[in-house]
C-alpha cells in the first residue's frame, strides 16, 4: 500500500510517498517527492505513482510470457493447440463455475465437457450452466468484433437462458448485496451511467494500457458495477479473456483454491476505490500461473 511520508527539516515539512515491496526475496522501498505540500489530487498522485513501478516491475515480465507463449504458439501444431484450449477450458469452467457455488468436480466437468457424460445427483443448473459457459468461452475466442455492452449482453443471456430465462441478458432493476463481502454494489439507477463510463474507460485506454492491466482493470471496473442478478464475476472473468485473447496474451484461469486472496483483493479495492490493490494481486497471479513462459 501506498503511504504518505512526512519529513521535517527545521521548520520546514516535505511530504513523500512511499510504497515497500518484495523484490527477489529482499524488502525494497519506493518513494516519491511530492513537495511542502499534499496535492489536492492525492489519490491520482498515488495511482500514477504505482503504475510507474508496476511498469518497472511487473511489465518486462508480463512482455516475456507474450514473447515466448507467441514463439511456442508458431512451433504448435493445431491439434495441439485445440487440446490445450480445450483442457484450458474445463480447467476454467470448473473454476469460474466453483467460485460460484457450482457443485460439479473437475473430474464431472471435463466428462460432462468433453464426452457429454451428464453426473447422477447434480443440481441441473450447474449441468446447464457449465455448458453454456463451454459455449461462451469458444465464442470469444473466435469473436473478431471489440467489447460492446451488445455483445456482454449476448454472452450473459446464453449463459442463463437455460436455467434462469427471467434474468437472463438483462440488467437488474433492483438493489442486490455480494454474500460475505462488506462492498455494497450500486443503485439500480447508477448502472447505466456507470455502464457507459465503463465503456468510455475502456475506448480511452484499449490503446494505452499495457494490455494485461487493461484486463484486470476490465474485469475489476465491471463486476464492481455489479449490472446483473447474477454471473458478474462469471462474465467479468470472461471479459477478462476476451481482452487477453484479444491482444495475444495467454488467457488466465483463478483457480478456486485461489478463491479467498482473490475476494480479498477485489473486497479491498472495492471498499478503498482503490484499483491498484486488485491490479497487483493480478499481476503477481497472472506470472505466477504463466512462469513456464519466463524461463529461458
């Protein structure tokens, strides 16, 4: 976390920031002179300050997995290629599926995905549901067009047209609470706004961001708006791959034993307004699943 450091030299007070982490196993420390006094927008202060670290830090790593996942990616053959989307798939499903309260294993997952094998005793929701998330997933990865509310729209409706028909595709026009989770998602009034601001967001920096905070970013802005009954972290996880895919990043699975530092982070930046937190957690987690792709 980011703190502000004050220094007093005679009768003068300077302010910095600073921000400790963790590099190669030693604790480091990062500062920032801001002046003899606190700017008024601090909190962007902050932000920038953190995204010059994260560029020093996290980029070179984030660009490594690209350049060698693209260089493996031309050596595979395509059936190869199609196995490995495949197994990502169940592996993802399962996940996104379990976080959400899903009670298929992974072994009745990959049976039910792979060879159409329907478990005994399972709720049929998670049966219908985890085969239209299959159905999903593919679109995306086939899907050319750039993220749209139409489009998110489409992927929610299919998502739940087998199982919940009167929410699906549709935004919520009533107040919901997140189990657990002290973050309180908006009004039902606030969500269209928030929608187009989340668009204009994303339009802005689709060029600007390096494109893995861009996906984190996406998925973090989107299921704090919160614009369904249910499936925002399921869609915001799929959003997510969308913009990885989209800008030939490996796509990224949150596996559910991962479940608690994820909720944390979302929870912590959700409450604090602060993205950096989430994005952090991201970004150690995304070269953390991807380190094959960092060794030479």
């Amino acid at each position: 976390m980011v703190r502000i450091k004050k220094r007093i030299h005679g009768r003068q007070t300077y302010y910095y920031l600073e921000h400790t982490l963790r590099e190669k196993g030693k604790i480091q420390k990062k500062e920032k002179y801001l002046g003899k006094r606190l700017p008024k927008n601090i909190e962007e202060v902050k932000k920038r300050f953190l995204s010059e670290i994260y560029r020093e830090k996290w980029y070179p790593l984030l660009d490594k997995i690209k350049e060698n996942f693209s260089k493996e990616q031309k050596q595979t053959s395509e059936v190869a290629k199609e196995k490995e989307i495949k197994n990502f798939m169940i592996r993802f499903t399962y996940d996104t599926q379990r976080i959400e309260g899903s009670k298929l294993t992974l072994r009745e997952t990959a049976d039910l995905l792979e060879k159409g094998i329907t478990p005994k005793a399972k709720f049929i929701h998670d049966v219908k549901e985890a085969e239209a998330h299959k159905e999903i997933f593919y679109d995306i990865m086939n899907y050319k067009k750039d993220l749209s509310l139409q489009i998110i729209l489409y992927w929610h409706k299919k998502l739940f047209e087998n199982t919940k028909p009167e929410i699906a595709g549709k935004i919520r026009n009533h107040q919901v609470a997140i189990s657990g989770s002290r973050f309180m998602p908006p009004f039902p009034a606030e969500i269209y706004p928030l929608l187009r601001e989340f668009f204009r967001w994303y339009v802005k920096n689709k060029n600007k961001l390096h494109p893995v905070e861009l996906a984190a970013g996406a998925h973090l802005k989107f299921v704090t708006i919160h614009p369904f009954t249910d499936g925002n972290g399921r869609i915001s996880r799929l959003i997510m791959n969308f913009v990885l895919h989209r800008y030939n990043y490996p796509v990224f699975n949150i596996p559910y034993e991962h479940r608690a530092g994820y909720y944390n982070a979302l929870e912590r930046s959700q409450t604090k307004k602060f993205d950096p937190i989430f994005l952090q957690w991201f970004f150690r987690r995304y070269i953390k699943e991807h380190k094959r792709y960092l060794k030479e």
